[in-house]
C-alpha cells in the first residue's frame, strides 16, 4: 500500500479554499476537486486523472474520493493512490477512511482499500496539490464517475488573558484512534508564543492540555492542525481563575470552529 500519499499566516476566518483546474502543465487529462461546502457534483474521469486542489500551507485538510454507480462484476473502483505537493514532492498523508466518521464503502472493497478513499494530512507549502488514483480492482475503466473533494480540517479558538488567568484547550476525540495535534498560539501583535506544541489527544474521551505561562495582558488565536477526519476531533477553549485558597472559577469558554466557506 502506498505511504507517500502529507505555516503561514493564520487568518482569523477559516477559510474553504477554492478548488480549481489548471492547466499550467499537460497530463493526460485532469480534474478538480469539488469544494465539500458546495453542492457536490459528479465528473466523469480517466483512470490516470490527475486531480489537482489550491491548499494553504499550515492547514489541515482530508480529502475523498467516491466512486459512483460501482458494479463489482464490472466496473472499476478508485481510490487514492499518492499525493504530491506544489514542488511535486510527495506528501506524507494519513489514510483514514474506516476511523470514524467512516466514508461509506461497498461490502466488497477490503479494509485497507476504504482507507484510502480519504487521507488527511497538514499541507506544508501553498499551491496546487495533484492526486493520483488506482483502481483496486485493476480494471483501470477508461471513463468512470467520481465526486471527489477536499475540505479544511484546522480548528481555530481565541484565548484573552485580560479576562482570565488559565486558557485550556480542550479536545474531544470521538475516533477509536488517538489523534496527534499540533497548537499553535499567535497574540494580537502576530507574535506566535507557541509554535506548533505537540499534543495526543486520546481515543474516545477528552484530553485538555494547559497553557499556565501565556504572556500576561495578551489575547490572541488559538489554531490547531491534526490529520484526523472531519468531525472526529472537536474542543473547547475554556478559560479559568484561581483564587488565593485555590478556588477555581469557570470566565469563559468557546468552541472550536472548524473550516467555513466565506
């Protein structure tokens, strides 16, 4: 199987980034993939499509492909096969079709196969990202139909030390598997005071990681990267007081949002 299949600025809104074709480069045919905010639509496709996707560089994206009107006596099945980043270097993804959420598979495509209808991963450069296909069936269909698409997976919080002493961030993962995550926190200024601090987030409960020594008189953003499917792992930045006989007191929490279409 396939393993090759993987930070700029952080925007304040999340951003679901255009999908597009380009044709700065000749392949024997190419694709799009279809924005998952937009109304999703079939494209018809050759096996040795080269789909392509506009991705930002320090987001968190899955991305899957859905074959359709699958005749297992028949017709050819497609999942992904490799990623390659804007410099044609390949990406190291997770495939993770079968981790909660799980992508929807016919009875007869193995375990190993459903994961590789989606793969998350954290994009390292800004550009246009190319994916390849194979057919687990080997049929190698000159035409099927297919609706692929990408969608950003990166959380985003705030947190306000004018308010409260502590921020907390705390991460719910609904997944089987543990989740590494990465955090990142940028004050007002711009100044990123953590850079990308590593954290497991465990399987099926709730893990809350501290940050006692954020810089006093300082808000800002909290941006969190994972390569774990959409939906799986969501959270909350809660913000706390202590008192001088260690009375803890609740100021304020705020979900993490996800990706939104602007």
């Amino acid at each position: 199987m396939c393993k090759h299949l993987l930070r700029s600025h952080f925007s304040p809104v999340a951003l679901l980034l255009l999908l597009l074709l380009l044709s700065s480069k000749s392949y024997a045919q190419q694709g799009a993939m279809q924005p998952a905010y937009f109304s999703r639509s079939s494209g018809n496709f050759s096996f040795d499509t080269d789909i392509q996707a506009y991705l930002l560089a320090g987001r968190s994206y899955e991305c899957t492909v859905l074959t359709r009107f699958f005749d297992a006596a028949s017709s050819s099945f497609y999942v992904f096969d490799a990623v390659v980043d804007p410099e044609s270097a390949s990406v190291d993804v997770t495939p993770n079709g079968s981790l909660y959420p799980p992508v929807s598979t016919p009875s007869s495509i193995s375990a190993s196969d459903q994961n590789q209808l989606r793969v998350s991963f954290v994009a390292g450069t800004t550009g246009n990202y190319r994916f390849t296909l194979r057919d687990v069936l080997g049929r190698n269909s000159s035409n099927f139909t297919a609706v692929p698409s990408c969608r950003e997976t990166t959380l985003f919080g705030s947190f306000n030390r004018f308010f409260a002493q502590v921020p907390i961030v705390e991460l719910e993962n609904k997944s089987s598997a543990d989740i590494e995550v990465f955090i990142f926190i940028v004050n007002s200024g711009g100044t990123t005071i953590v850079d990308g601090q590593s954290a497991i987030a465990k399987a099926g409960t709730r893990t809350d990681v501290v940050f006692a020594d954020l810089p006093g008189s300082d808000l800002g953003q909290v941006v969190i990267t994972h390569r774990a499917p959409f939906g799986a792992l969501s959270g909350t930045v809660s913000e706390y007081d202590f008192g001088p006989g260690g009375e803890i007191t609740l100021k304020r929490e705020r979900a993490l949002k996800v990706a939104e279409k602007n």
